[in-house]
C-alpha cells in the first residue's frame, strides 16, 4: 500500500489508462498544465495529441468527446468546473446520453464527462454545483461521485473501460485528501456500493465530500449512536441492494447529499428506500441537502449547504 | 473527377429514387403509416446528391435535416427501405423502429442524426477531429441549414475547425427559410459563407439547383480535406418547395407564399433541369427516362408493402439500448 492525494490518484488513474489504450485521450480547457492537477504532467508524456487543449467551447469539448467516441476514441472531456457542463447541455444530455438508444444501438459512445463539484470554497453560484441529480436523471448516462483516494483512482479506471458516456465529478475539497490505494493495478466496478463504516442503530447514505462528513459526524457520536455510512459511488448504476440491507439492519435511514435538495438524488434514494424497505422502517427516513437556493458566495455559503451540524442533529433525532 | 455518362446517370437516378422516396413518405404521413413528422427535402435534390455521391463509404456523413436526409442517404448508398421503415415504426428501421426518424447506417458512414438543429457543429467537429485522429484520409461532410448557421455552436465548430485543420466540408442548404422566418430577418448579410471566412475556411457559393455546380465545389473541398488542408464551406442557394413540416402552415412569418411565388421556384426544378440537360446531351434517351421513373415507382411500392407488413419492435428491446455492456 501507498499514501496517496485525492488528485494524485485520479492522475494516476488517466496515465495508466493512456498508457494501456491508445484510444484514450484528455480534451479540454488547459488540461495540459490542468486546473486542478488531475491531468498535470501527462502532456510530456503522452504529447499535445492525446492531451488537447481547447478554447472556452464547451460545445466543442463535449461534441468532439461524443463524435469521437463514435468512432472508437476513449476520450476524457474535462469541462473545468460541473457548472460549465450547462453550456454543453445539448451535447451532455442529448447526443451523449440518447444516441445509442435512438439509433437502435448501431453506435457506442465509450467516454468520459470530468469535472470538478461542489462548494464549500466560497466560489459563488457558477463554480460551486452539485448537479448530480440531473445527470442521475437522464437515462443514458452513468454518474460517479468518488470521495476517497482509492475509489478515485478505481472509478476512474472504470469509467474509461466503460463503452458508455460516465460522468465523473470529483469535490474540489477532496483534492488534498489523503488516503491508501494498493501498488498493484486494481479497479473499482462502477454500480458497488462500499460500506464505508460499519453500524447497526442508523444508516446514513452519502456520496461525494458528505461521505466525508458523515464519517466525521459518526466518529464523534459513536459513544451514543452506532452509525453506518454506505457511500453508493456511483449514483448510475445505483446499488441499492446494499443500501436496502443496511437499512433493514438498522431500521433508519438518512440520506445526505450536497445537491439542491427539491428533486435531489436524495429524494430518489429517500423514494428507493420507501419502495423497497418500508416495513423495515422504525422512523421516517430523513434527508439533508443543500436548502432550494443558489448556492450565494461570502459568507451566506453555510447558511445553504449542508453542514456537519445538520448531519449531527439529524442522526442524534432519529435515534432518539 | 471527371464525370462519366454513368455517374451522371447515377445522379439523375438518384434525384428521381429522392423525390420518389419524398413523395412515399408525404402519403405515409397522410395516411398515418410515418408516425412523427416528416420536412420535405423537395427543391434541396441537387444539393443532397450532388454532395453526397461518390464519397467513400467510411467518409462520415451528418445529413441535413430536410428529407430527414434521404438524398445524402441514398447517395451515400445507404437504403431508402431502411429509412422508410423506421418512419413507419417498424422493427425493420435502421434504428429498429426506436426512433421514428432519424437514420443511422455506420457502415455508410452515417452516424446518426439530430433532433436539435445547429448540433451539427460540435458534432461533426468530433468526427472531423476523429477522422484527423485515425489518418486514413477520410472527411467529415457536415451539412445544416441557413436556419442552423444561427446557432452559437457554428462558432465553436467552425473556429476550431479551422485551428485544427480537421477535414470537414461544412454545407450549407440555404434555402432562405427557417421554418416561417425569412433569412433577411435572421441575418443581417447576404453570403452565409462569410461566416467561413471570418475563421479563415476557405468558402464559396453556388448555384444548390444545379447538381453539377455542386458536385464539383463538395469534390474540391473533399479533394483539398483529404490532402490535409483543413475545412472548407460551400453554401449553396435553394428552394424549398413546400412548407417547413407536412401539414403545417407554408408562411412567411404569418403571410402565405402564394401559389405564384411557388410556381416561379418550381421552374427551377434540379431533376426537370438536370434531366433536360442529359437528354440534350444524349447521354439519356426518353426510354431511358421513362424506364428510371417507372423503376423508382416500382422500388417505392415495393418498399412501402415490405413496411407495412414489417412487425413493430418488441418492447423488451428498450431495456438492451439505453447502456452497452
């Protein structure tokens, strides 16, 4: 085993794959010297082919991944921050997600969508989004939310072998975590969820920096209450078996989750569980989520997203 | 290339095989065998085929959307029975019958086709990009409409495009409408190949009523493509015959076009010009004409039984389409 950064791990992740492909090429907004460092330093390795950088044109970033794709290229599009995916929504949203299906499966659209997500750096309403929910939404689309090093690293590998369109978001709070990944080559399979901590009183369902949270908030209550936390990874495919198990071990259920909570992927873990544990359930199944605003700058930030607090109180309450 | 009386043959067969196949596809709609909506490509023959013929087969293709491409298709040699079955939501459609009209047939090098215009742009961007990426001299033939050249995405495309010197012929299908709203009202110049020069694509317009005026400009910039010297643009000036969508209202903004105006266009018809020219030529006779007309007929009423009696597809396909394993 090694100890290794968050960002280190998904860069270690894109070099192997470009070694072992050569189908496999970044594309987007200065990834050769790399916003956030994921795809630093590939460029002297891997040249100005492989690693492309391209003008401020989302559309282009996302056209040129899916039009590609078509043809037999793995490319990684790298589109900066999640917010700037709204620009290429036509692109994200329908030619990447429906044009297998639409064309009856005559084509493959093996790629990857990267970008950074989440707040909690005070960078305002156009750089700070989660918008899991909408990619989780969209059939045709894979959706993978990595909040360790190792599952960075794994997901990442998986989600280039995967001959579907992935959308990758990892937190930019995370970047800097430090964690152990193996020296040997492994992956992670996209759809397995990972009991992160194991409990019996509550479970709580989290992706993403709130898994980190959660971990945080368990730790300090586990005096008083025995706390689960089940990080999904990847919120399509969804495993909800693991989910549904743990909840009918514990009874309680909260799931937490940085996104806008009106029509969150909380709401639909919250609506999954209903469906299938109902009878399990001893309390009402709580969520946390970011309130139903823009997400503001300054300081008005920790009034709207979710906070350790609020995870706290939540767990405290429904194991009362 | 120098045309031969064959090719030119082929063209003529292949306009009169799209007008039919329009024609067809008109009264399955009116008789509710095509399921969605159909754009008639009448008037906008020349250009399609005259684009579209003698490419290679792994030369990509992003169709324009009137005819919902069948004259690049059947000139690309791609099949009309295909396309006719998807419209009627047969399991025999090029896209099993799932989606009601787009066409895709990647051995003919189309991929795929759009429901939103001016995302041919960022699309055909990445097939330039990858035909560029896999060096076997292919092109990427990208066509939209002067309706589709409004789209911001052309800039992203169409500057890149040239930064990167991808081989993609961009083609536009001018044909002064966009849906009810006049050109003169969506763009402020007269030349849609400005836009082109303005990145520095080499552009130039033509005549889209005269199939060898086209022909001869896509080859060029086909030519040019193929020996790594980037994108090109031709904009070619159409008419369209008939109105935006069967059956909705053929306006200009709220004014109907008059039966005058039509029959004035009409007279510029590139299959009775083209086919006046060939018979002047020699290169056809009447019999021959006759017997390519008749045979077009025969092919669509043969197309259109093997439709109507095609099964619908079973809905268990749906689950084996929206992911790949």
């Amino acid at each position: 085993m090694k100890e290794i950064r968050f960002v280190q791990a998904i860069n270690e992740a894109l070099e192997e794959e470009l070694s072992r492909d050569e189908k496999v090429y970044i594309i987007g907004e200065d990834v050769q010297a790399g916003t956030f460092g994921v795809s630093t330093g590939l460029v002297h390795k891997f040249g100005p082919e492989r690693i492309m950088d391209t003008p401020l044109s989302e559309t282009v970033i996302a056209g040129a991944a899916v039009g590609s794709a078509m043809t037999g290229y793995r490319p990684v599009a790298e589109f900066m921050f999640a917010d700037f995916m709204y620009v290429a929504g036509d692109e994200i949203f329908a030619k990447a997600a429906k044009w297998r299906f639409i064309h009856g499966g005559t084509v493959e659209l093996p790629l990857v969508f990267m970008a950074s997500m989440g707040g909690y750096a005070k960078l305002g309403a156009e750089h700070s989004q989660s918008p899991e929910s909408m990619f989780m939404h969209t059939p045709g689309l894979k959706l993978v939310v990595p909040s360790t090093p190792y599952d960075a690293k794994g997901l990442m590998k998986s989600a280039i072998r995967d001959n579907n369109p992935v959308v990758y978001l990892f937190h930019k709070r995370l970047l800097g975590l430090k964690g152990e990944i193996p020296e040997e080559e492994y992956v992670v399979p996209l759809g397995q969820a990972d009991i992160k901590r194991e409990g019996t009183d509550v479970t709580v369902v989290a992706t993403g920096m709130m898994v980190q949270f959660a971990l945080k908030v368990a730790e300090e209550l586990k005096e008083k209450v025995s706390v689960e936390v089940i990080d999904p990874r990847t919120l399509e495919p969804l495993d909800i078996d693991t989910i549904i198990e743990s909840v009918k071990k514990t009874g309680r259920a909260i799931v937490v989750d940085e996104d806008t909570k009106r029509c969150g992927v909380a709401s639909e873990i919250m609506a999954q569980i209903m469906e299938l544990a109902f009878d399990y359930l001893d309390a009402p199944i709580q969520r946390i989520a970011a309130a139903n605003y823009p997400i503001p700058g300054g300081f008005m930030e920790d009034y709207v997203l979710p906070q350790t607090k609020d995870i706290k109180a939540a767990i405290e309450a429904i194991a009362d | 290339m120098k045309l031969k009386n064959d090719d030119l043959i082929f063209m003529y067969k292949t306009m009169v095989r799209t007008r039919k196949l329009d024609e067809i596809t008109i009264k399955g709609l009116q008789e509710g065998k095509v399921l969605a909506f159909y754009h008639s490509s009448q008037g906008s023959e020349a250009l399609a085929v005259g684009a579209a013929s003698f490419l290679r087969p792994d030369d990509y293709l992003w169709a324009h959307h009137r005819g919902h491409g069948i004259g690049y298709i059947l000139a690309k040699g791609g099949s009309g029975r295909d396309f006719l079955a998807e419209h009627y939501g047969k399991a025999t459609g090029s896209c099993l019958g799932v989606s009601g009209f787009h066409f895709a047939d990647p051995e003919n090098g189309a991929l795929g086709a759009a429901g939103t215009i001016g995302s041919v742009f960022p699309m055909s961007l990445g097939w330039g990009l990858a035909a560029k990426k896999h060096g076997r001299q292919q092109v990427t033939i990208a066509c939209f409409g002067d309706g589709g050249s409004n789209r911001g995405t052309l800039h992203e495309a169409f500057n890149l495009s040239s930064v990167w010197k991808l081989p993609i012929v961009w083609i536009c299908d001018n044909n002064g409408m966009a849906q009810y709203t006049p050109i003169t009202d969506a763009y402020a110049k007269d030349d849609i190949a400005d836009l082109a020069t303005g990145y520095d694509i080499p552009a130039v317009v033509v005549d889209g009523m005269d199939i060898i005026a086209v022909h001869e400009a896509v080859q060029a910039a086909v030519e040019k493509a193929r020996a790594g010297e980037g994108p090109s643009m031709i904009e070619a000036k159409t008419k369209r015959f008939r109105e935006h969508s069967i059956g909705s209202p053929d306006v200009v903004h709220n004014q109907p076009r008059t039966d005058e105006e039509i029959a004035e266009m009409k007279k510029l018809d590139p299959i009775i010009t083209f086919k006046a020219k060939l018979l002047e030529q020699g290169v056809l006779t009447k019999a021959d004409v006759e017997k390519i007309n008749n045979d077009a007929e025969a092919e669509m009423a043969e197309m259109d039984q093997f439709c109507v009696d095609s099964q619908i597809p079973d809905p268990s396909i749906l689950n084996t389409l929206v992911y790949a394993e």
